[in-house]
C-alpha cells in the first residue's frame, strides 16, 4: 500500500492528508474532502506547484487522471517491465 500527500490547495494551504495513489481512490478523496465531482466543463487542477500548461482548460473527467501523474503512481506493466501512470 502507498500513500501520498495531498496538496489540494484551495485557500493557499495544501490538504495533507495521506491518500493511496490510485485514480479511484484520488477521485474519491475529492469528492468527500474538496466537494469536487469533476462534470464535462472545464476546470483548474488546484495541485499545489502544477505548472501544467492545460492547468485551467482541463476537463473535470480528467483531473483526477491528471493528479495521478503528480502524486508519481506508477504501475509496472509485467510483459514489458516499463512503469507507466495507467493501467491501460
């Protein structure tokens, strides 16, 4: 089991709290932390030091795939031995 740190920051302090790394468990943790449930408009990721250049014109489907690569969740594929930020 991993855990990381949220850093959220929605009024200039990052959350804190340990989450699992996972896109469940990242979507989970904002639905009943930051009241965020994603929607087809646009959004801002609110992570702490994203300097990501779709920071404010992502799609609330993703933000939670996108949050992953923040965290640095990775999966080790077992045919090739590469780790990626996705399952699929």
């Amino acid at each position: 089991l991993y855990v990381y740190e949220c850093q959220w920051d929605k009024n200039h302090s990052p959350c804190g709290m340990h989450i699992e790394g996972d896109q469940a468990s990242v979507t989970d943790h904002l639905a009943r932390f930051h009241g965020f449930t994603g929607g087809e408009g646009d959004t801002t990721c609110l992570w702490d030091g994203c300097t990501s250049k779709k920071r404010t014109a992502m799609k609330g489907t993703s933000i939670a795939r996108h949050l992953v690569t923040h965290i640095g969740y990775k999966i080790k594929c077992t045919a090739c031995n590469v780790d990626y930020a996705r399952e699929d």
